[in-house]
C-alpha cells in the first residue's frame, strides 16, 4: 500500500513539475515532470501487484508458492541457458 501511495504522489508532483515547465517555457522542467509521472505511474503498478500477491498469498498460500517456484524455475531455465 506504500508503493501505491508513494506512486500516487509522485504522479502528481510530475503533473505538476511538467504544468510549471510549460508554462514558463522550461523544456527541461516539463520534461522531468514526465519523466517523474511515469515513474510514479510504474511504481504505483508495482503496488498494486504486490498487495495483489499478498491477498493471493493469504486466500491460498500453497497455490501461491507453486506459481512463484514456477516462475523461478523459468527465470533461472532462462539465466542458465544464456551464459
């Protein structure tokens, strides 16, 4: 719930940061402010994916643990054959 709120409000001040840039005309500062929306953007999806795993993790752990071990199985499937 951190990630979420925490990416909420960085959404915000980068649409306020990318407003301020352009109406003085500060290309530099509109573009921060983009590139600060899409991160607050990005982390308020991560929030919203790890209190999906929690919830999901509580309503059926045994399922849980056999989707993450299978996901690492393929991600270390994946490593492996690029060395």
């Amino acid at each position: 719930m951190f990630d979420k709120t925490q990416g909420a409000m960085q959404n915000i001040a980068g649409r306020v940061q990318e407003a301020f840039g352009a109406a003085t005309g500060d290309a530099g500062t509109e573009y921060e402010g983009k590139a600060r929306r899409v991160a607050g953007g990005a982390r308020y999806g991560y929030g919203q994916v790890v209190e999906q795993l929690r919830e999901s993790a509580v309503k059926n752990p045994v399922g849980t643990v056999a989707i993450v071990a299978g996901v690492c199985f393929v991600a270390g499937a994946l490593w492996a054959s690029k060395r």
